[in-house]
C-alpha cells in the first residue's frame, strides 16, 4: 500500500478544542479496558467543559464542526500513541460527516493512524448520530475493518434507525443509549427495552456498553443486563490523563460483591415462591383427578402465592376447559378461550418434546411477558397432568 498523505488542519483561532478521555471499566475484569476520547474546551471563566454544545448548534457550518472534530481526534491519537497505556481507544465520528467523504483512498483517520504509528487493533471507530446514508455508513466501515479497526455503535436504543444500523454494519461494541439506560433502572417499560436490546447484541455477538452509569446501582442494572463494560461518572468524568489500568479495581471488586449478595437474596426468594407454587401445584393436580370445588380450593393460599388462573389444554394444544381465574380470594370461570389453541407456544411444545425424550413429569416455564388483560407481568407453568390432559397454570412474575 502507497504511504498515505497526511492533509493539516487549519484551526480556527477563536476556538482552541482538544481531548479528554473518559475511562470504560471491564466488569469481569475490574480493570480500565478502554477510554472515550471527549472534545472539550476553556469557558469563559477558563474552567475546561464540554464542547458538545458547538457540535450540536445549527449556527455553525458543518466544515467548521468537522475541522473541530478532525483537530481534537488529531490530538486524541498522538496523546494516544506517546502514553504508557496498552488499552482501547473509542473516537467518535459522526455519520453526517461521514456522508460528506468523496475520496475514500484518503480517509483522515486512516491518515492520522499512520502518522503516529497507532496499531490499528487497539482503536474503536465510535458511529454517532441516527442520521447519514447507511450504504455509504456500511462501505466506509468495511474500510475501516480492513484496516484493523473495530466499530461501535452510540446511542444504542435511540431510535429503530440504529437496529437498521446494527444488521447492516453487525458491530462488534454496542453502547446502549444514556437516557434509555437511565431510565430503565427505575424499571417498566424501559427497563423491558434494555433486556431484549442486550438479548439482541449478545445473539449478533456484540459486546455491550452501559454509559451514564452514575450510582451503584446503575452499576448492578448494567450487570443484570448482562453488560461487560461500563462508563459513567460512578467512575470519572473525562480526565486529561490516562489512569492506571487498576484504579478502579478495589472499587468494582466492592461492586460486585454488593450485587452478588443483593442478587442472591432475590434468587433464595424466588426459591422460596417456586416451592410455595410446587406445593399448590400439587394440591390443585389432586383436586383436577376428580371433580374439583373451586370453593375448597379458594380456602388455599393462591393469591398469595402470584397464582392468576389455570387451564386445561389436550395433548394438540386445545384449551378444553375455561379459564379459572383467582382474584379477590376468590375463583371464578371464564368460557371465553375454550377452544382456543395453544400448540404453538413454546412452553407446550418444549413439554412434549421434554416427554418424547423420556424426561416426563416436568414443569416447563415460559418467559416473563406482559398479560394482556390484566397488564401484570406474568409467566406460564406447563406439567403434564395425565395422559390425557396438560395444566397451565398463569403466575405473577413479579412475586419473584
């Protein structure tokens, strides 16, 4: 390959920009796995803060903003390359920017790479922004692959612009959204949204990033997610210097100790509810061997327990009872779903598939999803209750 000429920037006077770098911690491993270079500048008080606010003006030409951006990441690789640290290094590059590249034999980070002599493998191309042209977004990171470079996706969770994002480019770091992260700590729906975007990144073998990680228990969020890696102020703000690797490490070692003794007191708890729901499972598969009196079973301890209601379905998936609904202490019938099929739910036909293994008189659960009626957050308990007949059994997954 030819030596690649290097173009020089002519800083706007007005404006002096440069990096700082933001650590990014290995959760397993406890030590600064990377950084994120941050552009900042000088207020008018000379206190160094964040430039975020010049890049997203409307006010400011967008060669400006790119001569910015190209200057502060110029001096993010040669900071880069003179220190000590071994890690990774993120740059963020905007994909509007990158919609004005019209020569790609001559990209500037490439440029700037080969001038201060970075190897490639330690850098991480971060894509900012929802908008610019994916065909150009997904050539232009093929170059960057072919030279060694890895690829991030920002803002994770923003928009469905980035799922587009994520099956055209197949990134290999994602970095979850900070407003959707933050608010999925205080659960709800948002908190649903970060599981099943980490569910996807790990499916497409991407590594997860939290950012805005501020509190301990955003911490223990990002770990239940399943995140390798976090960013946030619980650790630093962006700094001029980079740290030793294991700064952090007493601090995420206490982390996860915590997170580990608040998770097991949740797992023994929900030991204790599934043996409280084995036990009514039983009395309720005795009191279904005959004709059963929903007066006497309403003396038992169902609502407490989380039991919503159960059903009966034969071995094709057709309901052929109704519904038996517990609320208020008390059971009541519900004729709407009989006749309904339920072969195609996997909690049915793992069952017998479990049976056809020869590994018979198992209780099968589904996955936790949202109960349509009632809005309560629900699983499905699937058992065989004879040759004949197989028990649903609805519970309230939030009595775990």
């Amino acid at each position: 390959m030819p030596p690649l000429k290097i173009k020089t920037i002519a800083m706007n006077p007005e404006k002096k920009l440069f990096p700082y770098f933001q650590p990014i911690v290995g959760a397993a491993s406890g030590t600064i796995i990377g950084y994120e270079a941050l552009a900042r500048q000088h207020d008018a008080n000379g206190r160094v803060v964040s430039a975020g606010e010049l890049f997203s003006s409307p006010d400011i030409a967008p060669e400006q903003l790119i001569e910015w951006d190209r200057s502060v990441r110029r001096q993010a690789l040669e900071q880069f390359s003179q220190s000590n640290y071994n890690g990774y290094l993120t740059i963020n590059i905007s994909a509007t920017w990158i919609d004005r590249v019209t020569d790609f034999s001559s990209l500037p980070t490439l440029q700037m790479l080969e001038e201060f002599n970075v190897d490639r493998s330690r850098l991480i191309i971060e894509i900012t922004e929802s908008k610019g042209e994916l065909d150009k977004l997904v050539e232009i990171v093929k170059l960057y692959r072919r030279h060694g470079l890895k690829i991030a996706i920002d803002d994770f969770g923003a928009g469905f612009s980035q799922l587009e994002r994520v099956m055209a480019i197949q990134p290999d770091i994602i970095k979850l959204d900070m407003q959707l992260f933050q608010n999925a700590t205080r659960g709800g729906i948002a908190s649903d949204i970060v599981h099943l975007l980490s569910r996807l990144a790990k499916r497409t073998g991407c590594r997860i990033v939290c950012e805005g990680v501020e509190t301990d228990d955003d911490f223990h969020f990002g770990l239940n997610c399943g995140a390798q890696y976090m960013q946030g102020y619980l650790f630093s703000p962006a700094t001029a210097e980079f740290k030793e690797p294991l700064h952090y490490q007493q601090q995420i070692s206490a982390l996860r100790k915590a997170f580990l003794k608040k998770t097991l007191a949740k797992e023994r708890h929900k030991i204790q509810f599934i043996g409280n729901i084995k036990g009514l499972i039983e009395l309720l598969k005795k009191a279904l061997e005959t004709d059963f009196n929903l007066n006497n079973l309403s003396a038992h301890p169902f609502e407490q327990s989380g039991v919503l209601r159960f059903y009966l379905c034969n071995n094709d998936g057709e309901q052929i009872s109704s519904n038996f609904n517990f609320a208020g202490s008390k059971w009541f019938e519900d004729n709407k779903q009989l006749g309904f099929n339920w072969a195609w739910r996997p909690y049915f036909y793992q069952l017998l598939a479990l049976e056809s293994a020869k590994d018979s008189y198992r209780i099968v659960t589904s996955e936790r999803y949202r109960d349509f009626n009632t809005d309560i957050l629900c699983k499905t308990l699937s058992l065989r209750l004879d040759d004949e007949r197989i028990l649903l059994i609805d519970i309230a997954a939030e009595w775990e």
